[in-house]
C-alpha cells in the first residue's frame, strides 16, 4: 500500500484548533475597533452642528434649540442625538449610544458625549473627558 498525497484528520483539527484561537483573540480586538470608529463617526456629527451652531450664533441673538436646523441626525442607527439646552449664550449638544444598538456595549465613560459653546467635551455633562474623543 502506497501513501496517499493529502492531509490526514489530525493535521485538518490542529489546522482548525489554531484557526479558532486567532479569530478568539482577533475578534475582541475588531470589536473594540468598530466601536470606537462610531464613536467617532457620533463625535464627527457633533463638532459638524457645533460649526453650525456658531455659524447661527454669529447672524442671531441666540443659539439653535430645534436639533433638525443644527444637522445633527435624527435616525442614526447607534446614537441618539438632542440638545440639552439653548439659550442666548450657551448650549450642549449630547450623543448618547442607544440601548438596543452595538455601540450600548461601549465603556460607561463613552456611552454619551456631551459637548458645548466653549469646545467642552465631557461624558456626563460637567467633567472633561478627553479620553472618550477622537482627537
């Protein structure tokens, strides 16, 4: 009996073993990825009405407080966007990841992102967080 060209049951599991422990370490990796990239794609949206706010404020006596007229998205499919608050002198403007969304497995400082008149980028509102923006 002569040998066979080709690659026995053992050689095929080992081959699969190895491939599933790369993709067990990758996969977290990927995820971790995806999720800041939204993260970012959500600060982008912000910074956008923020230019717009401040290009409102320059003509009117007042800052934008009807979110439709700043740009930012109504049905983003991971981030709810609103104005918190608007007044004559001041405004934020807040990102907050949906529940039933991917991006709701972000870490808790990163979950919502808040950001106002002075270029003040938090995640509850008040303490700065710049660890939580793209820069």
């Amino acid at each position: 009996m002569g040998k066979h060209p080709g690659f026995t049951l053992i050689e095929l599991l080992i081959v699969l073993a190895i491939l599933g422990i790369i993709a067990g370490i990758a996969y977290p990796s990927y995820q971790s990825f995806v999720i800041k990239t939204r993260r970012g794609d959500a600060q982008s949206e912000l910074i956008k009405a923020q230019i717009e706010q401040s290009s409102y404020r320059i003509i009117h006596p007042t800052y934008i407080s009807n979110i439709s007229s700043t740009g930012l998205p109504s049905n983003h499919p991971y981030y709810t966007f609103s104005i918190v608050h608007s007044s004559a002198n001041t405004y934020t403007m807040k990102a907050e990841a949906k529940l039933a969304s991917t991006q709701h497995s972000d870490t808790d400082e990163c979950k919502t992102l808040y950001i106002n008149q002075n270029n003040i980028k938090t995640s509850d509102g008040s303490t700065e967080n710049a660890a939580c923006w793209i820069h």
